[in-house]
C-alpha cells in the first residue's frame, strides 16, 4: 500500500500568489465551521476532513483531504469574486489534474467518462496508482459560465480524486454514486454567487499549512472585456 504523500509547507511570496490582486492573499487553516467541500460517502462520516483554504480579494480556494474506511479523497475547490466580469482561468484537463496530487506520482490510466450529477456534469477517468496498484477515480467538473467572457471561463472548478481501499475495484456504477456524495455547501443553484471570505485570511492566528496538490493555490481569478467593454483585463 502506497505511504500517505508528506506534505510540503507552502512558502508563500508576494510575487507567486494571484497574477492579479494579491490583496490580503494568505493560505489559511479552515476554521472547523467554514469548510465548502462536502463528500457524503459513508466511509468518510466518522472522520474530521484537514482543510486549507487560499483566499484574496477575487477568488477563494479551498483544499480538503478525506481519510476513513480504507478509502483516501482529497479534492480542491476555487471560485471567483461574484462579480460578472471576474472568471477563473485554471486551464487544467482532466487528464493533467490526476497528475497534481503528489498522490500519484505513477498512475495507469483506464476508462473515462462523465456523470450529470447534482452539482453539474463531472468528467472522470479511472486509474490504478503504480506500485500499490489501488483502484482510483479523478473527476473534474466547471460550471457557472460568465456569458460576457470571450473565453467563456468558468466561475467554479471542482477537481480531486478518489482512491478505494486496497483490493476494492471500481466501476461506472460506484463511481456515480461517488460524485452524487460531493456537494458544496450553501450551493442550492450551481449560478449562486459567491465573495471571497476576507475575514478568514484575516483572523488572529492564522498560519499557512501544508497540501498535498502541487500547484496549490492556482490563484487563477482574471477579469475580462465583456463584448461592451465594460471592463479591463486583469494581470
């Protein structure tokens, strides 16, 4: 069985966090109550989720990792200021996310496809990591399209994986019902606006904490030209 990843303390310079606006910008332990990331999966009921959460004035991300029944999850999730004109502009493929978890320095990929879920429409594909040979899922979902970017960019990125306990396969049918389980919470409609909690990067005590994602925080939030030219490109 593969050894649970150590995790890197992240060093964080004015210069490497949002391209953007950096304005209070921090990587935060996530106060018990404040977690967005549900994963409603049995084996996961009994145990406190660790979480991180990345936060500035345009966007807010939050890492979270599940361990119980044998089973291992972490996921990440970021979403933009509710403001009209600001997207997020993550770039990431399904394929190259399940390769951002220092989880899986070694993968076999397998089967893919998608589920409309919930939440949204998640792509997923199935993979066993090298060595342990434990059957895994990634999974990617991107919703609340801002109409007026060019790019159509999404608000909101959900991206992680899932890896059964040792000797558990996985199949289409499991997996559904996985991404069923995720849920963020306060979200009754996947258009609801959201603004980024400046208080919790700014509460006493806060210090920066460690995940297990090699490029988190992405701190990708942009502001685009809508086709009025309502507003400036950030960067």
């Amino acid at each position: 069985m593969i050894g649970i990843p150590n995790f890197a303390i992240l060093t964080l310079a004015a210069a490497t966090l949002a391209a953007c606006n950096t304005t209070s910008a921090t990587v935060v332990s996530t106060p018990r109550d404040k977690g967005l990331i549900i994963f409603e999966s049995d084996e996961f009921a009994q145990t406190t989720p660790k979480r991180v959460t990345f936060v500035d004035s345009w966007q807010e991300e939050e890492y979270v990792r599940f361990d119980g029944g044998g089973a291992q999850s972490e996921i990440i999730y970021a979403v933009a200021d509710e403001r009209d004109s600001v997207v997020l502009d993550l770039k990431l493929t399904l394929a190259n996310s399940i390769g951002t978890w220092r989880a899986n320095s070694g993968v076999r990929l397998g089967k893919k496809g998608s589920f409309e879920a919930p939440l949204g429409t998640f792509d997923y594909q199935l993979y066993r990591q090298n060595g342990s040979n434990r059957h895994c899922v990634g999974f990617l979902n991107e919703w609340d399209y801002r109409a007026g970017d060019p790019e159509t960019r999404p608000a909101k990125t959900l991206f992680g994986y899932y890896c059964a306990k040792t000797g558990t396969q996985l199949d289409k049918r499991r997996v559904t019902g996985l991404l069923i389980d995720i849920w963020i919470d306060g979200i009754n409609r996947t258009d609801i606006r959201f603004t980024p909690r400046l208080t919790i990067a700014s509460r006493s005590g806060a210090t920066s904490t460690a995940t297990g994602n090699t490029g988190f925080p992405y701190a990708t939030a942009d502001r685009f030209v809508d086709a009025e030219g309502e507003m400036s490109s950030g960067g």
